[in-house]
C-alpha cells in the first residue's frame, strides 16, 4: 500500500503518546445488529497494554452498543494526515443511559497513516460518467447481492473520507441528514465496483434545481484489514482522477 505507512509494534506507541498529548479528536466507528455507528472520541492515557478514550457527548445523546471484545475502528486527524487502526473493546465505564462515560481499548499493534492530501476532494473527470448505486443500510438483498430498491446518481467528487453524489431532485424523498446508506460505483469501466458505508452529511439542490446533491462520509473503513484495503484501492482512485483531471488541464492549455 504505497500511500500508506505502517509503523511497527515498537512506535504506535510513539504516536499515540502524541495524539494524547495534542488533546486531538478522533472518531470510533464499529458495526452493531448489521449497522454502522461512528462517535467521538478524546484519549486520556495511555498504559501497557490499555488505551482510555472517552466518549464525548452529542448533540442528541444515545446509548452506545458497544460490548466487550468489540472491534472497532479507530480515525483521528493530524498534520501529516489522518491516522487509522483498529483494536477491540477491553472496558467500559458508562456515564449512563443517555450515552458519554469511557471506553477502554487495546493497544494497537500498529497504526497507520494516510496522506492528508488524499482527503481533498477530486472531481470526477471530465467525459467520465460514474454511475452511483445508493441504498438504504437495512434493505433487504437480492440474489445477486444488491439492495431490492436502490436510487441511482451520478458521482461528482471523491476523497478518501467522502463523496458527492447527485441524484434527481424528485427522487430520494426518504433520505436525510445523519442517515447512513451503501452505495457502489465502478470507478473506471475496466474495474470491480467499490462498495462503501457512509452517512449523509448534507443535502443541497442545484442551481436549476433539477439534482440535489449528497455530500457523504465514507465510515467503517478503519475498522478492519479489509477496510483499509479498500480504504487503500479508494486512495489509488483519488490519485488516479487527480492525474487525470491535471493531464486535461495540460491539454486544455495547450490547446488555446
């Protein structure tokens, strides 16, 4: 995984110890009854084979379904970029049924770091036509695996933490802010299509009214290590639209 760096058993400690002391927020994600949760999270200590975070309160509180020997994923932003792992639940110390208290986890035996550009939003390429299949995360499955009922948009941008998908304005009606869905695209037509988690972050029309537009946050990637394998293909797609979108510019300019 060429944009990624892992560091070995010895020093995630190092960078752990970092993130702590730079009081820096980061995001625990982990599957529950065949859903997707994400929460904040700020870690407090570090120790020999424990590291306490605690759950940071929400705008609605809720209850956390997270039990012990839970895997869950870990994402926190720095300068260099945004570091990724994942580990198990070890304790808990609840606040209450309305959600906050701590969560304590398991040293990772190793981090891993994505390049902070591959966070910047890359337009899909010009001529290239992306078609983005979107459903909701409880539908029921097919034979072929896919959603029974599914909306289908077209790509405008991606990134290794999110999406912008537009769908038609008269569809979608039952989609809302904070709701997490599925979706799948095949990046470039000679490629497996990409299946994804994420919630809706926000919805907003088009000028002329005739889309509206779905920004997304990819979540859950972090989780695992087949997570972070597409989390790794989704990066090379990242680049590979940047060079392509670059290579047109060129061409443009050379052009006039």
């Amino acid at each position: 995984m060429k944009d990624f760096g892992m560091f070995q058993a010895s020093e995630p400690r190092k960078i752990l110890e970092s993130v702590i002391s730079e009081k820096a927020p980061g995001i625990l994600s982990y599957l529950s009854g065949g859903k997707w949760y994400v929460e904040k999270v700020r870690f407090l200590e570090l120790g020999a084979h424990r590291l306490e975070a605690e759950l940071l309160p929400s705008k609605k509180p809720h209850p956390i379904n997270i039990q012990m020997e839970h895997p869950v994923g870990i994402s926190v932003k720095q300068r260099k970029g945004k570091l990724v792992f994942d580990t198990k639940v070890i304790g808990l110390e609840p606040s209450g049924a309305g959600g906050g208290g701590k969560v304590i986890l398991a040293v990772p035996d190793g981090v891993e770091i994505v390049d902070r550009r591959k966070y910047f939003r890359v337009g899909v390429p010009e001529g290239l036509n992306v078609t983005v299949l979107l459903w909701h995360r409880g539908c029921r499955r097919k034979a072929d695996n896919l959603p029974e009922h599914y909306y289908e948009g077209c790509l405008v941008d991606i990134s290794a933490g999110g999406a912008q998908v537009a769908i038609d304005s008269c569809s979608g009606a039952d989609l809302r802010d904070k709701q997490f869905v599925g979706l799948s695209f095949t990046p470039m037509p000679y490629e497996k299509p990409l299946r994804l988690s994420a919630q809706i972050r926000n919805i907003i029309p088009t000028a002329n009214e005739t889309k509206k537009c779905l920004g997304l946050q990819l979540v859950g990637l972090e989780a695992s290590a087949e997570g972070r394998r597409t989390l790794s293909r989704l990066v090379d797609v990242v680049e590979s639209y940047h060079k392509q979108n670059q290579s047109g510019v060129k061409q443009r300019v050379f052009s006039l």
